[in-house]
C-alpha cells in the first residue's frame, strides 16, 4: 500500500503548485458576426427578389452548351489547383489521424545484439576480450489525458480536417465557374469578331464608293481620308477581337490544366443563355449553410477553441502510466532463462512549473488564432451577403440596359431596311445606306456586350450563392456536423476550457 500512498501524495503536492504556471487573464476577444444582424431584406425587396431552389450541382447546363458541359469536366478531372486542394486535405487528413493516435496507448517491442570489447579497467567484468550483448524488450506507455487536453487537440485536428476536405469543394466550384466565365468571354469574343469583321466589310464599301465620288468630283480627299480612318480602325478592332479569341482560348486551358494546344481544338460557343437563380428571403442566415467557404470558416472557428483548450489543459497536471519488461544477457549466456529478466512499471506524474512563460505564450498564440479565425468568418460572411446582393443588383440593372439596348437594335435594324429600300427605290444612296448599316452595328456591338455581361454576372452570382454546395458527410471522422455552430461571444465559447476537468466529462 506504501507505493500507492506515496503516488497520491504527490499527486496532492503537485496539484498545490499547479498555480506555479496560470492561464489566468487569457483569453479570446474575436465576437462571430450574427448572420441574422446582417440585413439584406430592403436591399433584395428592391431587386424584387423571389423564393427558389439554390443553384443545383450541375448548374452550368443551364447555360445550354455540350461543349462547356465536357470542358467543365475536363477541367474538374486535370486542373492543378485541384490537385493541390486533394493534397492539403490529404495531409489535414493525416494530421488528424497522428492527433487521434496520440490519445491511445502505445505498445512497442525491440530487441539488439551488440559486441563490445570490455577493458580491464573496470572490473569485475572486464576481462580484456571481445563480448556479446543480447537485449529484448516490450515497452507500454498510457497519457491518461485527465483534463481532455489531447482529446481537444485531436477535435481541433478533426476540425481542420473537415474544413479542408469542405475547401477542396470551393476549389471544385471556382474552377467550375472560373472555366464557365472563361468560356462566356470566348462566346463575346466570337460576336465582337462577327461585328468587327461585318464593319470591315461595310467601311470597305465606304470608302470604295466615296473613291469613286472623289473621282467623279462630287467628293473630295478630306471625305476619302475619313473613309481610311474607318478602315484602319475596324481592322485594328478585329485584330483586337482575333486576341481575345486567343486569350479566352489560353485561359481555358491553363483551367483545364493542359497545354495551349488544347485551346484551338475548343470551337466556338453556342449562344449562351444566363441562368435564372431567384434568392430567398433570408438570405444571410441560410446563405451560411450553402456556401463552403462559409463552412469551411466556422470549421476553422471550431477547431481554434478546441486548440484553446488543448493549450489550457498543459497547466494542469499529466499522468501516465508505464511499463517496460524485457531479457538481457551478456557474453554467451543465454537470452530466454529466468535469469535474465527484468520488469519496471508504475504511473508517471508530470507539472510545469517554471517554465520561462512557454505555456502562457502557447495559449496567448492560441487565442489569437481563435481570433484570426473569428475575424476571417465575419469577413467572408459579410463579403458573401453583400456579394449576392451586388450581383443580384448588377443583373436587374443589365435587365434595363438590355431593354434599352434592344430597343436601340430595333430601331437601327428597321433604319437599315428602309435605308435600303430607299436606294432601291432609287431615292436614297447607297453610302447613306451603308452609314445608317455602321449604326446597326454599333447597337449589336453593344447587345453582344451587355449579354455577355449578363452570362457572366449570372455565374458569379450562382458562385456568390454557392455553387451548387451541398453540406454532406465526410471522411475526418465520427460525430460530423456538416454547419458547425459558431458562438456569438468567443469569451463565452471558451468558458468550458477555463475548467477542463468538466468540459471532458462528456467527452471521454
């Protein structure tokens, strides 16, 4: 009994001084921003915003082109971001895991065989000659992690493991819509190419008719420079539809993660139609549960407090229990007989003391990284719930400007037909009716543009909305919680970690 009363004594001795090495006046100070503080109502009530289904996984068929449908594939199978995604998530993975491993006991066994030369200096077993040493042994060693200390590491491990696999998903649905913005810019570049290449064509007639005129003396040379001007001009605006055809070409595929050869076999888009996404209500309460960078930050949250409590349980004192038994000889005895045995074994008592301030500076960093992670949350939520509405107000504006535009195409489309009625009526010329012909141009060059614009500001808003993501199951562990909840106060999330010897109890 003598041994067991002297290990609680020192336990009861140790305990006193644990007050050596305090965590008193430490803690968090970040604050998670309420998502339903952040009101977006007036602002979605003015957009005239209705109630519908969150962007679907696929979305990008909506869009209506095979070809964008394949690419998207392609470049969710090869592209390198993602590959760096599946690798972080791999080595949050295996982070995790070691974490875990941690909490259990561990058995080890080893064994040697060495020679030795004894001097006759040290008697009685030096002889002067060549010697043999045979050792084997089995080792067992048990952290009894009284205050939940490596139970909190491995959650905070655990929490990082899920943010990162969530993060792999953010990575899938950027190159999703990064690829679809690309291939929109390919589809403008192919209309600008069109009209560009409709305004060569008619500034070419121009200036052919008005060489004519100057020749016959109804003109002069100051009306045939203007038609040169228009020439060069429109030849320079086609060179410069002809790059960005190449550049949305070399874009898509460094996204589909392949040479620039790729990019020539890609042929031109069909005429892509925005996809219509209506938002709910109350946006900013459920926009956190559709977005993964919104997930993956609470995550970050959740594990910077178990971290916090990980690092307040190394003030307190650590048991562990041990055991070593093994067989050792010297010289030609031999190995497996009684006599060469030997055992050890009993619990292990472990307390900082003075430790130069090394714990306090751990927890210090740890709050602080609860800050950061705080902080980042509150920045991505704010960015996501003004993004929506940014985006939702960009279409509703492009509504009216495509009204307006439409209606400016009309009216040049009907001045080209009478234009050209009249020269066949003989009434009008044909250099009035190529003029009004550079005014119907100019209108489908600015329709072509704010479709574009509306394709575009279309993604971005599936992408602000979430891209499809849907919270599921994953592989880091037990217990998973696809929407971690975050605490609107960081003081009183952390008021379990003040006391561990509680906080654990259900958690063993």
């Amino acid at each position: 009994m003598r041994p067991l009363h002297t290990f609680f004594l020192a336990a009861g001795l140790t305990a006193l001084l644990a007050g050596c090495a305090s965590s008193g006046g430490l803690h968090p100070d970040g604050t998670a921003t309420d998502p339903s503080s952040l009101k977006a109502e007036r602002s979605l009530a003015r957009l005239n915003v209705s109630p519908a289904e969150w962007p679907a996984e696929d979305w990008w068929t909506g869009l209506g082109d095979q070809q964008l449908d394949s690419l998207i594939a392609e470049a969710l199978k090869d592209n390198p971001s993602l590959a760096v995604a599946d690798a972080r998530a791999r080595q949050a993975q295996a982070e995790m895991t070691a974490a875990d491993a941690a909490r259990k006991p561990s058995l080890n066994a080893g064994g040697s065989v060495a020679g030795a030369r004894l001097p006759t200096t040290l008697p009685p077993i030096g002889n002067g000659h060549y010697g043999v040493a045979k050792y084997v042994d089995v080792s067992f060693k048990w952290d009894l992690d009284l205050w939940g200390g490596k139970r909190s590491a491995w959650e905070a491990a655990l929490g990082q493991a899920r943010a990162a696999e969530v993060e792999q998903r953010a990575a899938r649905i950027q190159v999703s819509a990064n690829v679809a913005r690309a291939y929109a810019q390919l589809s403008y570049a192919y209309a600008q190419q069109d009209v560009t290449t409709a305004e060569l064509q008619r500034s070419n007639k121009a200036r052919d008719l008005t060489r004519q005129r100057v020749a016959a003396g109804i003109d002069n040379q100051i009306q045939l420079k203007q038609s040169d001007s228009e020439v060069a001009s429109a030849e320079g605006q086609l060179a410069k539809a002809n790059r960005a055809i190449d550049a949305a070409r070399s874009a898509l595929s460094v996204l589909l993660g392949k040479g620039p050869d790729r990019g020539l076999d890609i042929g031109r888009p069909n005429t892509l139609q925005p996809t219509a996404v209506a938002v709910p209500g109350q946006l900013s309460v459920e926009l956190i549960g559709h977005r993964a960078d919104l997930v993956a930050a609470r995550w970050r949250v959740e594990a910077a407090g178990h971290d916090i409590k990980s690092a307040k349980a190394r003030f307190m004192p650590d048991v562990s229990l041990s055991a070593l038994a093994g067989l050792i000889t010297l010289g030609g005895g031999n190995l497996f007989e009684a006599p060469a045995r030997f055992y050890e074994g009993g619990p292990a008592i472990s307390l900082p003391i003075f430790d130069g301030g090394r714990l306090r500076a751990n927890l210090a960093g740890k709050d602080a990284d609860y800050d950061l992670a705080v902080a980042q949350y509150n920045q991505t939520l704010v960015g996501a719930v003004n993004e929506v509405t940014d985006d939702l107000s960009g279409l509703n504006s492009l509504a009216d400007e495509l009204a307006a535009q439409q209606r400016a195409l009309d009216a040049a489309t009907q001045a080209w037909q009478l234009a050209q009625q009249r020269y066949q009526a003989g009434i009008g010329s044909y250099l009035e009716a190529l003029s009004v012909r550079q005014q119907l141009l100019q209108a489908e060059q600015g329709m072509a543009e704010l479709r574009a614009q509306q394709v575009d500001l279309s993604v971005q808003l599936i992408q602000a909305l979430g891209g499809g993501y849907r919270p599921g199951g994953t592989r880091a562990g037990d217990h998973y919680d696809p929407v971690p909840a975050v605490p609107a106060d960081a003081r009183h999330a952390q008021a379990d970690a003040a006391h561990p010897v509680s906080s654990t109890s259900s958690h063993s």
